[in-house]
C-alpha cells in the first residue's frame, strides 16, 4: 500500500499493511480512516494523543488527522479503510448525534476488552472481509448506494456494541453541532499553516463571536484560539520528533515569521522550549 493511500479518496478504499510508511513520518489523512491491528502491536500518535495497537483493538479517525507511528514490532498487520472526506459525518448524522460526539472524543476501540462479547472481535473481522469483498475490487454499479449502506450498518453495530451509559448528549444534532464538528475539522486539516479565528470563522460563513458561542458550548467553555493552539501544539511535537529537521525549518513550516516566535509560542504553552522538549524526548 503506497501512501498516496492515505491522501483524500474519491471512493472507500480496503487495504491490508503494515504501516511502515509512516514509521516516524507523519501524515495528514484527508479522509477519514479505519484502522483495524490482526497481528502485532504498533504506536500510533496523532500528536494529541497515542495510541496502543494490539491484535483486537481499532482506531477511528475522523479526516484531517495527522498520524504517525511511533514504533512497531515486526509482525504489526492491520485491515484498513478510507472513507471519502465527511462521508462518516453524514453517514452518522441521521442515526445519532451523540455518537458522532463520541467518536470524536474516543476514537479507540478494544474489541477484545475484559467484558466483550464472545463473538465481537469475529465480528469484526466479518465487516473487514465484507469490506475486502465489497471495495478491494471494482464495483461497475450502486457504489454510493453500497458504501453508504456498509457505512451506516458498520457504525451502528459499533454503536450496539459501546455501554450506553458512556454514550450521553442529544440524540438530534443541531446546527451549532454541526458547525462545531467542521470546525474541528478545519484545524486538523489547517491549524500547521492557519493560527488565526478569523481564517475558520470565513471558512465557516460566521463570525468570530458566534464561533466562540458555539465552541464554548460544546467544548466546556473553550475558545476557538485555544482548540487552534492545542492542535497546533501537537504537530509541532510530532515534528519536533523528528531530529533531521531543525527548529528553524520546523518554523518555516508552521509558517511562523522566525525560529524564536515559534519558540516563544510552543515555551508559553508546554512551559518548555523546542530544545528541552527534544531533550526530554531523548
């Protein structure tokens, strides 16, 4: 699997790999992506958060994420699939709110956890064959009906399958919801280059103030520059891993004015510079 795989894709894709493309090479996945361990174990970060992989757990990740794999052993195998940019948002839209919630925040799953059904992981290892039926070959017709069907029928036995009492919020999602949620995807896919609320706000037709409105409302009293900053903060750690780039090309890249403005940013956020950070790192 090359990885012009994990790009935006015009249809859902199947694959089976080992990931070893993106071993200490970060990516940012246009699409949103399923990724299912069979064999072996792997680190996989997305900068604001890692990741165990073993045999029986997956990751569910909404598009616009950045994804790294930090170490793996040798026999690390996974089923994965891509999904068309927002084709899961819309899919999720007319079934539950609230679960659209809830895969944002937990995007991790353990099929194999002390108190899961006996036949879940087989299960799931059913929806990937289907998948490697359905989309590991060329479908002349009814493809959008199909992946739309497979799509919704996937989420909502994953949905059957998570204690609702961890499930809370509405059921129906609201306009600010919606708008919420394609905020949040605009900094995964914008935050390295776009620091600034105004840049989302006219993205998102809205002003300022009422992106602030709905991002405190549904994010606990945040404000959008903060949601910005944390995400921007987390890709700067994931370059910062990577010893052949420099703290000036890091900055370049974030497209800070100079080295010393970026470090200044990171220092006031993390309480360390880029340099210790590496340091620690070690």
């Amino acid at each position: 699997m090359n990885k012009a795989f994990y790009s935006d894709t015009p249809c859902v894709q199947y694959g089976e790999t080992d990931m070893s493309e993106l071993m200490r090479n970060p990516c940012r996945f246009g699409c949103d992506v399923q990724i299912v361990c069979t064999d072996g174990t792997a680190e996989i970060s997305t900068g604001i958060q890692s990741y165990t992989m073993r045999t029986g757990t997956e990751l569910f990740l909404l598009g616009g994420s950045l994804v790294q794999v930090c170490g793996m052993s040798r026999d690390f195998r996974a089923r994965m699939l891509l999904y068309p940019k927002d084709v899961v948002f819309k899919a999720l839209l007319p079934l539950d709110a609230s679960f659209l919630n809830y895969i944002h925040e937990y995007p991790f799953f353990d099929h194999l956890r002390p108190g899961a059904l006996d036949d879940e992981w087989s299960d799931i290892m059913q929806w990937m064959d289907m998948a490697r039926m359905l989309f590991g070959r060329a479908l002349p017709s009814f493809r959008k009906q199909i992946e739309q069907n497979f799509l919704q029928s996937m989420l909502m036995y994953l949905y059957n399958r998570i204690p609702h009492r961890e499930i809370v919020g509405s059921r129906e999602i609201s306009r600010r919801q919606v708008l919420c949620h394609q905020f949040v995807r605009l900094i995964r896919e914008n935050s390295a280059h776009e620091h600034q609320v105004p840049f989302y706000a006219d993205r998102l037709c809205i002003s300022s103030r009422y992106l602030g409105d709905i991002v405190a409302e549904n994010f606990g009293g945040l404000t959008p520059k903060q949601l910005i900053d944390k995400q921007l903060i987390s890709e700067i750690k994931v370059q910062l891993d990577n010893p052949l780039l420099s703290v000036s090309e890091i900055a370049q890249y974030f497209n800070f004015p100079e080295h010393t403005s970026m470090s200044r940013f990171f220092k006031r956020n993390t309480g360390m510079s880029p340099k210790e950070y590496r340091a620690s790192r070690k």
